[in-house]
C-alpha cells in the first residue's frame, strides 16, 4: 500500500499515523544569568543583567578593544565529569548540560532510539577546540595535538556528544545556521516529529565562543559594543545609542514530543510548537536585508501554520541583538507583522549567546507561557525614537505579568540571511 510504503521510508512502524502536533515538554539551559532553567529565569525576572569585563588576561594583555562579555553563571567543570571536560569542547558540554535537564524536565521519556532524535546546532561550531589544537601544534608540535582534537571541533559534536547519550538512532543533525542555529535546529526538529520521522527529539542551540581571536573577529567588523566602562548598559537592543552586541555563551535545548506520545506516557506539555518557519535573505553573508522581507515572511508564516491571527499573538522574543542595522530591520518587521505583541529583547540581560540565543529564547518563550509573565527588556537610555515611532508594545525593565497569556514567538536572524521563527501556544 502506498501509505505503508511512505511510513516505510520515513522509519514509521507500519499502522503508525503522523503526529502533527508538536508539544514541548522539557526546557534545558545553562546561560550567562544561570547554570538551569530556573536560575536563569529567576535571575532574567529580577532584572539582573549578565554582562561583565572579561575576566582572562588576554583581554588586556593583547589590547582588544571589546573588554567585555557575558560568560557562564556557573563552569561546566562544577556539573560534568574530568572525562567529559577532556574530551568535550566547551559548546557540547553546554550542550549536554542543557539537554540532561530538559530530558529529565520532561520524565526521562522511555522511547525506542530508532524513535528519537536530536538536532542541535552552533552557530561558530567549537572555537575553542580549533584554536587550541592549533596552538598546540605551532607551539608543542605534532605530537601534542591530542588524539580527541577532529572529534572535539566538528561542528556535529555537539549534537553528537547529546545522541550518543541517549541512543538517539532516528538521526542527529546539526543544522548550522550562525546566530539562527537554536531556532533551525527546533524547525528541523519539528518537522521530523510532524513527518512522521521520530516521536521525540532534543532540539536546540549552543555556542561557547569566547576566545581573543573571536573577539577580535567579530571587533573588527563593528559588530560589538565597546561600552567597555559601562558593562551593564552595553547591551541595549532597541535604543537609540545602541552600538553592536556583547558576546556570550551558552545553551538552551527542549524535548519537543509528538501530542499522541506524550499523551500515552502521561506527560503534561509545557507549551504547544504550533508554528514554525524558515526563509532566507539570499542577499548579503552580513547584513540583513534591509526590507526584512523575509524576516517578515517567516514570522507570517509561522503565525499562520499555528493558526493565530497576527493581533492575536500575544508576545515576542525578539532577536534584537543591539546592532544598530539589525534592530531597526527587525522592528519594522513585527510591527508589520504583530504589531500587538507585547515585545522582549532578552539579550539586553543575556548577551547574544550565537548559536545558543534560539534556543535560550525558544525556552524563555516557553517559560512566558507557563509563568505568565513577560521577561523585562533593560533599558538604561530608553527606546530609540524611529522605533518607538513604530508603535511597539516593549516591555519595560520591569517585565510584566500576563495572566492567561495563551501565545508567544520568538526570532532569530543569522549571519547568511537566516531567519527563523517559533510559534508557541498554551497546551
């Protein structure tokens, strides 16, 4: 028959029918705020922000002109074994970190492996592997570039390190998509639960990318802000005065689990992924389109595969990263889109964590729905008046309640033109 046939080919037990819905039913991070879920969103809700001087000497030692980052609330070394710091570059421990509390958020799901898959996803892949590798080598020779160096710097290791784990043989992908990475890889992810392809999958993103040459790179290109005397005010999406992002790591995963199998094991869902979408800019490996077009257009078409209305979302994570093209880009764009969603840039708090920041946001958009609350945007200088022009509901440095609130979204753009957009409902 041809139905058995398809279910064949997509690795579907014959008699087995497609789950549509997509539910979440475990959040999993470790971020500049926290070393959990939790932590992190307590710390968000206070209003803390992450954001400090490097602490490494080499920030001064070799005069870089961006002295600040928002780096990890708690070391990997505190939670994973030597093994695993051994062997492990630091964006799969974050990785491992995030995905062993999503997994055990969501009951440690009992499902066939051939069943379950991950896709998780940097967004520079392992920096930190690469540069030590070839520091080792040019300054020890050949000999002392370690055996677990190829292993360690692949740009899967990640998703790898998470797969391995857990058994996941319905397939473990990475697709990588710079700062947009997190969010594609839930796409992905989705689609293979909403195919037919698997039943669970631990999705999201990480980056551990703090590294002098990094800093450098990224300096260079006028990406961040040099606000090196004021670091909690260096990240400020959305104002006037805003002059690039600060850099940060971390990693934020979710269990996403088709509606049928989370109910016949008697999970409760967190939240619904009702949509979700991708398009790209096609243009410029930098710079976004300056129309937003298709930051537009994968925003709508998330909305309209979750069924909702624009004016009927009620909230967005924004990327808003504190660059001054991509804020104004990206404004325009919801304020086409959901002009009534009540707005958060969360990484006036977080930094912008690359690969990581689509799967953090994705967790905290999840978060906003179970808690009912709208996490603060910090804003030390206000909102830039172009924006604010636009109409924008942004949220204060407050945050806000929101009883009842039944969906929020969250963006993420990456360098290459990437554009993702999540579609969230209340279960």
């Amino acid at each position: 028959m041809p139905g058995e046939e398809s279910r064949r080919r997509a690795g579907q037990p014959p008699g087995q029918e497609a789950e549509s819905e997509v539910v979440i039913t475990g959040l999993g991070a470790t971020t500049p705020l926290g070393g959990n879920v939790a932590s992190t969103w307590e710390a968000l809700r206070s209003g803390e922000c992450a954001v400090r001087p490097i602490g490494q000497e080499w920030a001064e030692e070799m005069g870089l002109p961006v002295r600040i980052a928002a780096p990890l609330a708690v070391e990997p070394a505190d939670v994973l074994s030597p093994k695993e710091l051994r062997r492990l570059d630091r964006s799969s421990q974050l990785a491992l970190i995030a995905s062993r509390e999503a997994w055990a958020q969501a009951g440690s799901p009992e499902v066939d492996g051939e069943r379950l898959a991950v896709s998780i996803a940097p967004g520079m892949g392992p920096v930190l592997s690469v540069m030590e590798a070839w520091d080792a080598l040019r300054e020890r020779g050949p000999r002392r570039v370690a055996p677990t160096a190829v292993p360690a710097l692949m740009p899967n290791a990640p998703a790898v390190a998470v797969g391995i784990e857990l058994g996941a043989r319905a397939g473990i992908h990475s697709p990588v998509a710079a700062c947009a990475s997190g969010a594609e890889a839930i796409a992905y992810g989705a689609d293979l639960i909403s195919l037919g392809r698997a039943d669970v999958v631990l999705a999201g993103g990480t980056d551990a990318a703090l590294h002098p040459m990094t800093v450098a790179a990224f300096a260079a290109m006028r990406a961040l802000s040099t606000r090196n005397d004021d670091p909690a005010g260096a990240s400020r999406p959305l104002a006037a005065d805003r002059d690039g992002f600060v850099l940060g790591e971390g990693a934020g995963v979710v269990v996403l689990e088709s509606a049928g199998h989370a109910r016949a094991r008697g999970a409760h869902p967190l939240a619904s992924l009702a949509g979700w979408a991708i398009t790209a800019d096609a243009m410029d490996v930098a710079r976004p389109d300056p129309t937003g077009t298709q930051q537009e257009r994968a925003l709508r078409q998330a909305l309209d595969q979750a069924s909702l209305a624009p004016g009927e979302l009620g909230h967005i994570n924004a990327h808003a990263t504190s660059t001054p093209a991509g804020d104004i880009v990206e404004a325009r764009a919801i304020a086409r889109t959901a002009p009534g969603a009540a707005l958060s840039a969360t990484k006036s708090a977080t930094g912008h964590l690359l690969g990581g920041a689509g799967g953090l946001e994705a967790v905290l958009a999840a978060m906003a729905i179970v808690e009912e609350f709208l996490p603060p945007t910090l804003l030390p200088c206000g909102i830039d008046p172009e924006i604010a022009d636009l109409g924008l509901d942004v949220v204060g440095p407050d945050g806000r309640e929101a009883p009842g609130l039944a969906s929020a979204a969250s963006t993420s753009f990456g360098f290459g033109g990437h554009n993702a957009a999540l579609v969230l409902r209340r279960p």
